[in-house]
C-alpha cells in the first residue's frame, strides 16, 4: 500500500461485490452451466466450461476485490483500476472538488464532482467498520451543502442506529427533513461542525442532532470510541441575565447527574468551554416514539399498556424526588424505544430560563395542558403530557392543542386512560403517576393470562 494510503487519517475498504452478490453469481454460473449441459450436451458443456475458466472466474475474482480509499482533511485518493474511466484518470480528488454527495436506490454511495466525473460506491460491499469510517470523513471534512438529504438521514441512521436503511430510504429522507425543519432555525448562534473537539481534543463532534436559539445538541465520541450526546447552551452576551442563566444550567446539570433510573439518560458530566455550558449525557442507540410510528406505523394495545406503565414509574421516580422534577416536556420525541425498552432521552436542561430569554414555550404544543401555558406547570401537566403521548402511538397523529384526546383503540380501558389523563381542568385529571401504573400493570397481567390460555 502506497505511503499516501497509509498516511491518511481515514483508510476505507469497499468490496465491488457484496458477499451475497458473489454467491449468487457463483450459482447462477453453475445453473447456467446444468442447462447447456441439458440442452446441448457434454460438448457444449465442456466449451463452457472452458469460456468460464478463461473469461468468467478472472471476472468475478475481479469484481470480488476490494477498492481502498484514503481520505484526510485535504482530498479522496481512489486505489482501483475499475474507477480510472470514470474519475477520467485523476484518482485523487479534493473535498472542494464535490458537487453532490447522494445515494441512488438505496445501493450506492455516490460521489459527483464539479471537474467531471463519479465515484459510485457499492454500499452492499461495505461492513460496518468501513461504512462508519466513510461518513466519518464525510462529516469531517465534506461541505454539508453537499450531502443530499438522504445521505444526511442515512450519515444520521449510522451514527446513531435503531433500523436498517436499505429498506426505509425515502422515510429516513422525511424523517431528516421534518426534523431540520422542527428543530433547525435561524439564529446569529453558531452550532459546532463535524469534527471539532472539546475538552482538549478528548470529544470530537460526530455531527449535530438539534439546533435552536442558543443551544444545539451533538453525537460525540471520545478517544476510546464510545458514544455519547452533548448538550450545548451559550448564554454569553445577554446582560445580566448571564450570571443567572449559567448558575441554573449548573444547578439543574447536578440535580440531573444524582437521577438513577433504568429508564432514564445517565448525565456523565458538566463543563464549560469558550464562554458555553455543556452537558454529557450516555448515548441510547435506537429510534424515539416518533420514529418509531412514522416507519412501523401505530402500535398495537398490548404494547402502549407497556409502555404506559414505564413512563409512568418514570414519572412516578422523578415526582417522589426531593425536590420534586416535574419534567414539562415529555412527548414521544423524548423516549427512545429500542428492543422492547423505553428509555428517556432528555430534560430541557435549563429549558425554563432559555424559554424567558426567547419567549419560546417548553414543550410541544399538543402536548402541553392548560395550567402550563399560564405558568403552572405541576405533576399532574405531566400527565397530560403522558396520555398526549399515548393518543400519539395509539393513532400515529399528535393530538388537537387543549383538548381532551378520546381515541378509538378498539381497547375500551386504554381509551378511558388517556382521556382521563387528558381532561383540561387538572383538578379532574388522575392524581398521581402511580395509579397510572397500577391501572397499566394490571391490564398487562390480564392481557398475559388471556394470551396463555
């Protein structure tokens, strides 16, 4: 291997042919094979079977090579003959020199350049270590405007996991895009680029999740490989606002750093760098409610009682604290459900006093009850907040913004939960999360001992 190949921070290795690929070759050669030998006999066949070891197995030994590729922060150096027609010659190409970076039907990573010319990339032929290492460099070092919104989804999907992209394409596409447009919008803040690194180089930004306002949350790993969120909140410039803001980020990152729950985030640490706090919390691989719906569809009865019951003693957890946590945001965008787990994800760490800043409402609108808007948010709005949640992966649509919600499960009880959960007036809504779970458990049970009959 050449010394420019081994020099670069990036090595990635593509096979032409998947594995799956090269089998099915093989066993169409053979069959191809049995039928000339039916159909025209051992002459024929032997014919063949000389063409086939003259032509055919040179070509899929060929086809079954591997392409390496060397990326660093300057440009792409291609090592494969295969490519030379369609790169015109020039194997190595600047990161400036890129048009578009897109997929086509799911099967190849391509890459446009403005000088003429292509770099199709069987995606079949990567393994994960290599397909995680390519949009690596790509998030270090490529333009974003660059990347199409499907490679953007699916750069997304590979960070961060929770379903296989060769067959949800054009749903990761939406997903990607109605999140830029939910969480993404104009400010003078300027998020971190893929790349950087804090704490003296120990974090490096895979890429950014959300940005809003003044604040952006990050995938970041360190220098052991282990993945985890980063939160980041800049208050510098706002006055004497600043002192105040940047004493409850530091009291809330504390009180949230004591929390032990199985079903929620480990906050790992507090810092601050370059006039901005920042919050690590562990990285939960795995789709969020929304998701989860928007490409599975709604969920059935048996499964939201479940879920019911974690959120629940979640609730149930942070309401019995001292202080009291009520969390004033929960919706399924905050719960990350992968093999059967439902995981909370986030807390709008420092949320009340950046909402005073901006004048933003916490929470999503549908999901906030009466007595939040007017600024009294209570246990009991976390509720509403929870039975919002459940309308939404019993139906697959948010909910109508202050209103009880009454779906139509074809689950009498569930339906009853929700809407008791949901009434406006806070005084008739249930009293406590824990008799949401004693409600959920025993429905659970009862679905159990039918099942097992």
């Amino acid at each position: 291997m050449s010394s420019a190949l081994q020099a670069a921070p990036y090595r990635v290795s593509v096979r032409f042919l998947s594995y799956r690929a090269m089998i099915g070759v093989a066993l169409s050669l053979i069959f191809c094979s049995i039928l000339v030998r039916v159909a025209f006999g051992q002459a024929a066949f032997e014919l063949v079977g000389i063409l086939m070891a003259i032509i055919g197995i040179p070509l899929v030994l060929f086809f079954c090579s591997r392409c390496n590729l060397a990326l660093n922060d300057q440009k792409i150096i291609v090592r494969s003959r295969l490519y030379e027609s369609m790169l015109y010659g020039r194997k190595e190409r600047s990161w400036q020199d890129i048009a578009c970076i897109r997929l086509r039907n799911a099967r190849f990573l391509i890459f446009d350049f403005k000088s003429g010319g292509m770099l199709p990339l069987p995606l079949d032929g990567f393994d994960s270590a290599n397909l995680e290492q390519i949009f690596w460099a790509i998030s270090r070092f490529a333009d974003p405007l660059t990347l199409n919104p499907d490679v953007l989804a699916m750069q997304r999907t590979i960070f961060i996991g929770g379903a296989k992209q060769d067959s949800c394409t054009q749903i990761f596409t939406q997903m990607w895009l109605d999140s830029m447009s939910q969480s993404f919008e104009v400010t003078n803040f300027v998020p971190l680029k893929g790349g950087q690194t804090l704490r003296d180089g120990q974090l490096s930004v895979m890429m950014p999740l959300a940005s809003g306002g003044m604040s952006s949350v990050y995938l970041v790993r360190d220098r052991d490989d282990r993945r985890m969120v980063l939160k980041e909140l800049a208050v510098s410039g706002v006055g004497e606002s600043e002192a105040k803001m940047h004493d409850l980020f530091c009291r809330e990152a504390t009180l949230l750093a004591r929390l032990a729950h199985p079903n929620i985030v480990a906050v790992l640490d507090h810092f601050v760098e370059n006039d901005r706090d920042y919050l690590l919390l562990d990285f939960v691989k795995g789709l969020n409610l929304r998701q989860h719906v928007m490409l599975y569809g709604s969920m059935k009865s048996p499964q939201i009682w479940k879920i019911a019951s974690v959120v629940a003693d979640i609730l149930d957890y942070l309401h019995g604290l001292s202080p009291q946590i009520v969390h004033r945001d929960l919706t399924p965008d905050n719960l990350i459900f992968a093999d059967g787990k439902i995981t909370l994800i986030d807390f709008g760490a420092a949320s009340d006093y950046v909402s005073g800043l901006t004048g933003t409402m916490i929470g999503k609108q549908c999901y906030i009850p009466p007595e939040q808007f007017q600024g009294h948010a209570t246990t009991k709005s976390d509720l509403y907040a929870l039975g919002c949640t459940l309308y939404f992966i019993a139906t697959g649509k948010d909910p109508e913004p202050i209103e009880q919600s009454m779906p139509e499960t074809g689950d009498r009880l569930l339906d009853l939960l929700i809407a008791d959960l949901t009434v406006l007036d806070p005084d008739q809504r249930l009293a406590d999360a824990r008799t949401v779970i004693n409600r959920a458990r025993s429905r659970v049970a009862k679905i159990a001992e039918v099942v097992s009959v």
